[in-house]
C-alpha cells in the first residue's frame, strides 16, 4: 500500500470512529450536572390482570419489581431524570396500596412524591390482556401542580421474563429519541 492510500485509509478510520462517538454521544444526552435533571419518584408498578380468572398472576408480581427498578436504572443512565430514594413514603405508600391502586388513588401519587421531595412523580402499571399480549404504561406527573407531563407505553408480545426485559429498554430508548426525558 502506497503512501497516499495509509493517509487515506487512517483518514477514513478517523472520521468513522468519529461518527460513531457523535452517535453514541447524540443517543444518551449528557447535563451538565445532575442538578440540571428534575428528580422523579418511581412508584411501585401495578398489575391490572384481566386474565386473573383463566390465568391467574404469578410470575408478573416479581416481574413488575424488576421492571421498576430497570426503569430507574434506565433513566439514570440516559440522563433523563434523577430518581430518588423512596423509602421516607414507605409507610404511606404501603397504607395507600392496602386501599387501592396507586395508578387509580386521585392524587395520593403526588403526596408520595411530596414526602420524597420529588419534582416529578412516575406512575406505573402492567395490563395483562392475554398471555400473549401485555401493555407496560407510565404516566409521570408534576408534583407541583398536578399536570400529566408524559403519558406513554409500550406493547409486550409473551409473557416472559425476556418479552418484560425487553420493554423496558425500548420505553426508554422511545423517550431518548423523542427528547422526552426531564420536563
């Protein structure tokens, strides 16, 4: 290989690595500093199981804990909001989940997140249509004034740990590419 070909070939290398760090730098956005995100409480996800009758619940109520905390991993890491610690609610929220669903309380997710301190609030739940179809659906709240800021979902095909792992990441990665993380 001549001279002119090395230049041109490292020169090509170069603007190919280049473009993949742009890439990787453009997919996860990086704030200056974790005060620039707004901090989000991460309720407890609920089951709505219309299957319960020919095929009750199992597995799922683990599976719900995982979610949970994948997604809260998940935003860290994209840098759409910081999660906070939920146990100062802890006895709140146990005595409101003996009530009713925290996705259906009227508010009680917002005194969740008051307790806590929390700009935003994340409510989620897992709707079991089938064994063949589930929908994952957050709705994230501002503590201050109670407005809805983000309402989306994603649809599971099967009912396996691997269909639940999944969801997550591409709920996540939706929100990245839409720019709808820390409003």
């Amino acid at each position: 290989m001549n001279v002119i070909s090395r230049i041109a070939c490292r020169r090509s290398l170069c603007l190919s690595i280049l473009g993949l760090l742009l890439g990787i730098a453009t997919a996860f956005p990086v704030n200056a500093a974790d005060g620039d995100l707004k901090s989000i409480a991460i309720l407890d996800f609920e089951l709505i199981d219309e299957m319960r009758d020919l095929a009750p619940a199992t597995v799922e109520y683990q599976r719900l804990v995982v979610a949970r905390d994948q997604l809260a991993e998940a935003f860290s890491q994209a840098g759409l909001y910081r999660v906070v610690d939920l146990e100062p609610a802890a006895e709140l929220m146990k005595r409101l989940k003996s009530e009713q669903r925290l996705n259906e309380c009227n508010g009680c997710e917002i005194d969740i997140a008051k307790v806590v301190k929390a700009d935003r609030v994340l409510v989620g739940w897992v709707q079991k249509v089938s064994n063949l179809i589930l929908n994952l659906n957050i709705v994230i709240e501002d503590t201050t004034t109670g407005a809805v800021v983000l309402v989306t979902s994603v649809d599971m095909r099967g009912n396996t740990d691997e269909s639940w792992r999944r969801s997550v990441p591409y709920l996540v990665r939706q929100m990245v590419d839409k720019g709808q993380g820390n409003r």
